[in-house]
C-alpha cells in the first residue's frame, strides 16, 4: 500500500516536472544564452556559457533607450489604467445604484463591447487618430486602450458595487451627504479591492499592447517594450544572443509585477472570464 | 443581450434602490434631478465608448463600401465589391481556414492539456502552489515577447529546436518550424498552448475548487474509480468552465494579430496568415483601405454571430448554475 503510494506520488511528480520542462526550457534557455556571445549560441547551444559574458545585458542596460522604453510603456499604463478605473467607476456606480430608465440598455451596451475585438476598430481608429492628430502622441493609446478597459471594468465593479448594502448609503444620506460625496468618500474606499484588481488588469493589458503602439508611434522616443523588442530583433536580427538578452530583461517588469500581484491579477482573470 | 442576463436575474430581487418613492407634485423635479447626476457619473465613460469603440467600427463598416487609399477624398463607392472580391480572395478563405485550425486544435488539445494539469494540481502535490505559478507566467508576458523567444528558439540552422530535432532523430524537422509551410502552424500552435494553458489551467482550478468535496466522496463510497469519478462528477459539474474556455479560445484565435505578425508576418507564402493580419496588410502596407475595412467587417461579423449563438444555446444552460453566482475565487 505504502509503496503504491509512493509510486504513484513519484509518477506524477513526473508528469508535474514534464510539464514544468515545457513551461521553463525555453525561459532558462533564453537567460543562459544572453550570457554567450552568439558565436558560442551555435557551437554549445545548451550548455552553461564557457565564459559568462554579462556585456549583452549590461550593454542594453546602459543604452538610454531601454529605459526610454520601460518608461513610456510605464506613464502609458498608468495613464490608461487612471482613465478606464475612473470612468468605469463612475458609471458602474451610476449602474449599480441609481434607478433610471434605461440603466439595463446602457449597462448591455457596455457589455457588448467585451465581444468587439480590438482588431477591427484598429484600421478606422489609426484614421481617426490621424484626423484629430493624435499619432505620436500618448494619448492617442492612451484614450483608446481605456475605452477598451471599460466593458470589463465595468461588469466587475458594478458587481462589487451592487455588494455593498444600502443601509449605508441610506445612513450616509440621512447624516446630510449628497451622491457625489457619498461615492467619493465612502464607497470608492470600500471598493478598494476591486478597485485593486481592475488597476491589475489594466496595467498589464496595456503594458503588453502591440497592434495600436505598432500603429501610432512612428516617433522611436514614443516606443514601448513590446514595440522595441520587435524593433531591437528586427535591428540586431543577427545577433541572436544580444536579441534574447533583450527579451530577457524585457520580461523582467511584468514577471516582477506578476510576483507582487498575483492574487489580484489570477483572481481578476478568473472572475472577469466567468462574468463576461 | 444573453451576455447581460446573468446579472439582471439577481438584480430584480435587490432592485429596491435608495430612491425613495417621491410624492406626486415632486416626481418630475425628483426625476429631472436624478437623471442630470445620473448623467454626470455616466457621460465620461459614454463619451470615451462611443468615440473610440462603436465610432471606429462604425466607420468600418461605412469605409467597407468604397474603394479608398485612406487618404484623399472618399468618393469611389462600389457597393458590395469588397465582400464579393474577399470571398474569392484565396489569401482569404486560407485565413479563415487557419483560424479553423487553430481552433480546432485549441478545443481538442490546448483545453484538454490544460485540464489535465489543473486535476493534477488539484491533487494534494507538495509545491503545488508553485508549479501552478509557473504554469501561469507565460500568460503574463507579451505576445510580442513571446513570439521573439520562439522566433530565435525555432530559428534555422543556430535555434534550440534544430539542436534538439538533431539530437531526438527528428533530422526532417531541422530548418524548417517556423519556415516550411507543411510546419508553420503546428509549430504556431506549440507556442500558443505555451503562453495560453496556464490561463485555462487557472480557470479550471477554480471550477474545480467549487466542486464539494462531498460529491466526490459519496461517488467513490459508491464504488465509483477514479476515471469514473471524473467523468461522471467532475466533468459535467465543470461544464460551464469549460464552455467558457472554448469561447475565449474561439475569439482568442479568431483575432489572433501580434504572435503571428512578429514570428512569421503570415508567411512563408501566406500560410500561417489570419484575418487580423491580411488586414493590417491591406490597410497598412498596400494602402487598400476599403478592402482592409472589409476585412475588419467580416472579422467583426464572425465574433458577433459566434457570441450571441454561442450564448444563446451553449452559455443560456449555465445561468443559474456557477457562472453567474460570480464563479472566479
């Protein structure tokens, strides 16, 4: 019984590590080799480096247009993520806790949006973009991206919102304070937690967002990581090692991230896949 | 909207707002009142939707009409052509095609791994936490990231897959992955369960984690084996997880844009193509706007029809059941 138990504990410990193999390889796979020279990449592709050379990351780290980019990938997530909780937390409140004709077909219109994929308002949003001259220019992925943060946001904070019983609101009104103080001073900070989680998800949509930085910064002093990372390979496309070394660091902010907000980013994903 | 429906049941029942019933001689002031605040709180994420989520698709739709460069005058109106010339576009239907593919092998491999691995981790398994960590962190990073990784690990001639094709026999896989086109989309496929198990993973860990235990214990006190535990107990009681998973992987493939356009730009001779990339080639490097909007209609088309049939008759039967209830942690 023992040994049966111990065996099948080791099996799938097995099938446990296996899986780990396919997840880690090509991450570990990526560290090592931004410490060889690319001569040395095709020679011993799978050893340790011979001579653990750090001029690949230390070069990229002293190049001012990493950071530039780590920078602008930063002031852009948080720009977006302040527009779309803000928004999102104003009308979820309106959604949530006024009784309006019409509430429910404002509230569908918004969730509908959860099934407009970004692609196909990303050719008329480049000419919009154009026409009000707002390419090369941070807000023309800010405003966007927050627009597309709403739908979601919204399905979530409004379920919070509606958790929240009115008893309070009842007293608060009685004690003499109006809608807007009342959301502003007491239910914005009961909401913290949801507030939290939304802000995680935010940030890490826009910081991984391509298709409309790709669009609207011609100007390299705009670029964000995602967008340099495919400048940077594009440019050094021969120096394998130099280009995994840079996606190397360029991976650092969001796993670093993740480890910080782990539970509000797994728990945020999971409840908005399941509300949506 | 079937999308909506899963709070509106709960609502009715709480619907006893803090708007207190006015006296007759007050409604209307009362009703103004509350429409002009209600109007305050709503109109900023209102404006931020229509401008910049219906308004561009609406502009699609119309552009779709026309044959345009996108710059100069809009004026060469030709009705249907567009949509007539894209269904006989061969770049086309292959998109389609490809997009199938993907989510095709998405439903029969990607979500099945991906279960596999939460029942896994759903044992009790010491550093079970971390492997489920581990697991994840793909889904963190870009598909830009992502698609530069496996661009230099499939790369011809110097890439880790050719040393390990080499070494395990496989010598007809060397050089070839990501630039052979018999290979391309299965090697595509390796990287999108790569990134995306773990998302499935961690939303079947919560499925599972709402199953009582109880259950499980009075099938196996029935004499129910393990196999017959889970296909009799907790695959139905996952059911709605699982109907969620296959919707976002189905929209997850059919929008599919930046992985492909950083590995393969929808090469080697348009065989890895999708429809998000034929359309940023048509309106971004061949300055065929018109055509490029039409391309963007259909995509938009296909979502739409795909999400309202598939909340109609396959999410409709979950909304008493865990999804609604808020499932998540």
């Amino acid at each position: 019984m023992n040994a049966r138990r111990t065996a099948r504990g080791l099996s799938l410990h097995a099938v446990v590590w296996l899986i780990g193999a396919f997840v880690v390889v090509p991450l570990v796979y990526a560290v090592i080799s931004g410490f060889k020279s690319t001569g040395e990449l095709t020679t011993n592709p799978f050893g340790l480096p011979e001579h653990w050379k750090t001029g690949n990351y230390t070069g990229i780290l002293g190049d001012g247009m990493f950071w530039r980019q780590i920078a602008n990938s930063a002031g852009i997530a948080i720009g977006t993520t302040c527009c779309t909780v803000a928004a999102s937390a104003m009308a979820a409140f309106a959604l949530a806790r006024y009784a309006f004709r019409g509430r429910e077909l404002f509230y569908t219109l918004f969730t509908i949006g959860l099934m407009f994929p970004f692609a196909v308002a990303v050719l008329p949003l480049f000419l919009l973009l154009r026409n009000v001259d707002l390419l090369d220019n941070p807000l023309g992925v800010i405003l966007p991206q927050a627009a597309f943060g709403l739908p979601m946001t919204i399905i979530i904070l409004r379920g919070f919102f509606r958790t929240i019983p009115a008893e309070i609101e009842e007293a608060a009104v009685m004690d003499g304070c109006g809608k807007f103080r009342f959301f502003w001073k007491i239910l914005l900070p009961m909401a913290r937690p949801a507030l939290g989680t939304v802000s995680v998800l935010a940030i890490v949509a826009s910081w991984n967002n391509f298709f409309l930085p790709l669009l609207v910064f011609n100007d390299p002093k705009w670029q964000t990581i995602p967008v340099g990372v495919q400048q940077f390979q594009g440019q050094y496309s021969t120096d394998y090692a130099l280009v995994l070394a840079y996606i190397v660091l360029a991976m650092v902010p969001a796993l670093a991230f993740y480890a910080v907000a782990e539970r509000q980013l797994i728990g945020g994903l999971t409840a908005g896949a399941t509300k949506g | 909207m079937p999308s909506s429906v899963s709070t509106l049941t709960e609502e009715r029942t709480q619907d006893a707002l803090p708007v207190a019933p006015p006296a007759p001689a007050r409604s209307l002031l009362r009703g103004l009142r509350s429409w002009a605040s209600v109007a305050w709180f709503l109109v900023p994420a209102l404006v931020l939707f229509l401008v910049f989520v219906l308004a561009p698709i609406a502009v699609a739709v119309y552009t779709g009409f026309f044959k345009w460069s996108g710059t100069g005058p809009m004026d060469d109106f030709v009705g249907i052509e567009n949509y007539t010339k894209l269904f006989d576009d061969q770049v086309f239907l292959g998109d389609l095609g490809h997009g199938l593919y993907l989510i095709t092998l998405s439903i029969t491999v990607q979500l099945p791994f991906a279960l596999f691995t939460a029942v896994l981790l759903n044992q009790r398994l010491r550093g079970r936490a971390v492997y489920r960590m581990l697991f994840f962190a793909p889904y963190i990073l870009s598909e830009v990231v992502t698609a530069v990784l496996f661009t230099m690990i499939f790369l011809p001639g110097a890439g880790m897959a050719d040393h390990l094709a080499g070494a395990l026999g496989l010598e007809g896989l060397r050089g070839k992955w990501l630039s052979d086109p018999s290979t391309v989309m299965p090697t595509l496929f390796v990287v999108m369960t790569w990134k995306y198990f773990g998302f499935h993973m961690m939303l079947f860990l919560a499925g599972l984690q709402s199953i009582p235990g109880e259950l499980l214990e009075a099938a196996s006190i029935d004499g129910a084996g393990v196999w017959q535990r889970f296909r009799h107990v907790t695959l139905p009681l996952l059911g709605p997880t699982i109907r969620i998973s296959v919707f976002l992987s189905v929209i997850g493939a059919i929008q599919l844009f930046d992985l492909v356009w950083v590995m393969t730009a929808g090469g080697p001779n348009h065989s890895s193509e999708t429809m998000a990339i034929s359309m940023f080639q048509f309106g971004f490097k061949r300055y065929q706007v018109g055509y490029a909007s039409a391309i963007s209609v259909v995509l938009f088309m296909i979502s739409l029809v795909f999400s309202l049939f598939y909340q109609r008759y396959a999410l409709r039967r979950d909304l008493s059941g865990a999804v609604t209830s808020g499932g998540g942690r």
